[in-house]
C-alpha cells in the first residue's frame, strides 16, 4: 500500500514521527523519492537553519560535494558525472549561491564547524584555480576550528605540483588520495585512471609539502589473492609515513553485476567471499600494527608518527552538505540533495530548494540513527563495542545512553536485519540488500 495515499502532509509527518528510526531507514530503502519523501521534505531544511543549532561546537563537519571524475571506477557507489570546463564553471556558480543562502541563518551562524571535506566524484579535477575559488568562498562563508581538519579528496591521475601548492596556500591541511590498490592489474580492471607509479609520486610529493595524507585503499577484489594483499601492504608501508591509512572491504551483494562477476570469475559464493574478507582484515590488521600503526574501530589506521584522528566521520558528526548529490545529517532530521547535476543547478538558480528527500526526525529518533549507523558501518566486531558506543554517544548528547543501544538491536532483529539466537551481530542478507537501496545522502567517507 501506498503509505501516502489518502493522506495529508501533517497525517504523513505524523505517522513518521511515531515510528523508531530502524523502520525509517527501512522504508527509505523501497520507497522512491518522489513518494513521501519529497512531502516530508518539504521545508525542512529551512525549519532546521531557522533555529541556532543546539549542539554549536560538537562534532559539526561541512561537506561539499564535487560530483566530477575522470573516469568511472567499476567499484564507485556515488553519484558521478562527466565534466566540461563550462559545466564545472556552472556548478561552482550554483554552489556559491547555495553557500549565499545559508550562510547567514540562525543555525550557520551559531555553529562552529570542526572539518570541512571536499568529496565527490573527484575534487581534485578542478583547476588550481577552481580549486582556490571555493576553498576561499568556504572559509569567508562558514567559522571554523582554529585546529580544524580541512580536506580535499584526490585521485593521483588529476593531482599535480600545481593544484597541491593551491590547496596549500588556501588553507586545506589534509589530502585523502583514492589509490585503492597498488597493482596496476587490478587498477586496469577497476577502469582507475591512474597508475601504481604516479601514485607513489604523488604521496611523496603531499608529504613533502606537509600534508596530513590519508590513503584509500580496498581489499577482496575480484580475483585478489593473499599474495597480492601482500604486496599492498608493502608498499604501503614504504613511505615515510601517511599518517592514516583507511581500508575498505569490497562487499558485495547478491543479484548485482560484481555479485554476478564474483561466480563467474572465481566460482564461490558472496558468502565465502565475505569469509575471505574477514580473513583478509586479520591479517591487514596484523601488518599495520606491525608497522606503527593502531586502529580505530572502523576501517582507518592512525600512523604513531605524528597521526591524529580522523574529525570527519559520516556515522556520528554533524554534517551540513552543500552540493549535488550532498547529504545533511542532523539532529531534527536530515536530507540529500538532488543527485543529478543539471537538476540541482536549476533548482539552485530558480531560487528553489535542491532538496530531493529527506525526513524530520524526533530525539529519541535522532538517538536511535546515531546507534544504528555505528551498528552497521563499524568495527562491530570489537569485543568492547558496546561500550565503545556508549562512550561516543556521551562525547555527542553529552546524556547516557540506557538502554537505547538494546532497543535498536531488537528492532533490527524485528525487521529481520540481523540473526536472532546468537550474542554476535550478524547482518542477514535482507539487511545487505537493503543497504544496497537506501538512499540516506551518506557522504562517501568514513
């Protein structure tokens, strides 16, 4: 049944208001956008930047979105689109009048923002120009940590000298390079632009100039053996020191092409797949420990050198997304812009809200988001991971957790999300298949 039908716009707010966040991100999952979503989203991100923000200096980040690549990336989830320099020049027009027309809102005003993350799509297509151009327009809109982690996501094939001596002279302090493997095979099969030696020239050259350097890696690819895992752990560990090191699992889904490549390629199920990246992480996880590192309960290593962790987390900040395709999350609801690049640039100059989804959400629901996405995109496996939980859900309410932690369990062991009858999280396929649809505007980070 169609759970709009019939209904008013109050009477849909309401019956979402009743639910708890669990059912919320299930029906966003099967439910399109031009559904009840563009109802609930209507005015909703000007309600919310009607108010000061409620929590000003904790965990606030800004994300902006530059949607353009080079290449598609065989692995890529996100939102990507060819580019032209007018297209790109169109697009950073639109960006600033959206940056126009929240800059001075209640909740901008009050809020100082701890990161600012420029990710895509791939930012660093744009010119040492372009790139000085919004970086300025961000710092002169928006306040900012004095300490602040200001990055800017990279792909080695449209980095250079010139755009790095731009990000630096503009204030950015952090680059996340995407080089993913460092086997020029496997970065062929992926369709990555770049090659194992350019980008090893240029992480040098990024920690030449001072940068803290996060490297984007990913295991379990198609066809991937331990020997070749090997391998990128150790040239991974042959540079002075990138001070973080984030590793991605390459899961995947049944009834999706990769699913279908998996079979074919290797003849073994998803499930014996997913078996192999466990096995894969020990041993990732073994190496780096090995090499000065220690991990954070998601998948990024800090090197003992000079690392800091990470202030840009998609699972438990604060995020205001500005940009195509951009998801803001925050505590009274949350929503995501529109994906396609021409329809965000018109609704941005028709004066008009280029929001395509998003729902209000009540504390308690709030509450439930912030466990439930640590439930399911970290380190669950952690033997303290509860209390880990529980010590971050202090740090962001600043109110003890209770019993809110073992609610969104039995409602994900309700919806059929993880197995009943065992202490262990595990996920079911219903829950993987679910995270393949939903549609929540989570910036492409950890």
């Amino acid at each position: 049944m169609n759970i709009t039908e019939n209904l008013s716009t109050q009477d849909i707010l309401k019956r979402l208001s009743e639910k708890n966040y669990t059912e919320i991100f299930n029906i966003r999952s099967r439910v399109e956008a031009s559904d009840w979503e563009r109802i609930a989203v209507e005015n909703l991100k000007q309600n919310i930047f009607a108010n000061p923000n409620r929590y000003p200096n904790t965990k606030n980040v800004l994300y902006v979105h530059i949607p353009f690549c080079a290449t598609r990336c065989d692995y890529c989830p996100y939102y990507t689109t060819p580019y032209t320099s007018q297209k790109i020049t169109d697009y950073l027009d639109a960006l600033e009048k959206e940056i126009e027309n929240i800059k001075n809102t209640p909740f901008i005003k009050s809020t100082t923002f701890s990161s600012v993350y420029f990710g895509g799509g791939t930012p660093s297509v744009l010119s040492a120009e372009n790139i000085k151009r919004i970086v300025y327009k961000i710092f002169n809109s928006f306040n900012f940590d004095k300490d602040g982690e200001f990055s800017f996501e990279s792909n080695p094939s449209t980095l250079n000298e010139e755009k790095i001596i731009a990000l630096k002279s503009s204030g950015m302090n952090r680059v996340s390079l995407g080089i993913q493997t460092f086997s020029d095979r496997f970065l062929k099969e992926m369709h990555c632009a770049h090659t194992p030696e350019k980008a090893k020239q240029i992480i040098n050259l990024l920690l030449d100039y001072g940068f803290t350097v996060n490297i984007d890696m990913i295991y379990g690819l198609i066809g991937q053996t331990k020997e070749h895992l090997e391998y990128d752990m150790e040239v991974l560990n042959s540079f002075g020191a990138p001070h973080q090191v984030t590793l991605f699992p390459l899961r995947i889904a049944t009834h999706t092409p990769l699913g279908e490549e998996l079979e074919r390629k290797e003849g073994i199920t998803i499930k014996a797949h997913f078996k192999r990246l466990l096995e894969f992480d020990a041993f990732i996880e073994k190496t780096m420990l090995n090499n000065n590192y220690f991990r954070e309960e998601s998948p990024v290593f800090y090197h003992k050198k000079g690392a800091y962790e990470h202030k840009y987390h998609s699972t438990e900040t604060r995020i205001v997304g500005i940009g195509s395709s951009a998801g803001t999350l925050l505590d009274d609801g949350e929503g995501c812009n529109f994906h396609n690049v021409d329809e965000y640039i018109s609704a941005i100059n028709e004066n008009r809200d280029p929001a395509i989804s998003g729902v209000a959400l009540n504390q308690q629901q709030a509450y439930e988001r912030f466990i439930l996405y640590r439930i399911i995109y970290m380190n669950r496996s952690l033997p303290n991971f509860k209390e880990i939980v529980e010590q971050r859900f202090m740090e962001h309410y600043g109110v003890p957790m209770g019993d809110i932690y073992d609610k969104v369990l039995e409602d994900m062991r309700r919806l059929r999300f993880i197995k009943s009858g065992t202490d262990k999280i595990i996920f079911t396929d219903r829950l993987w298949m679910v995270l393949n649809k939903v549609k929540i505007g989570m910036p492409s980070i950890l």
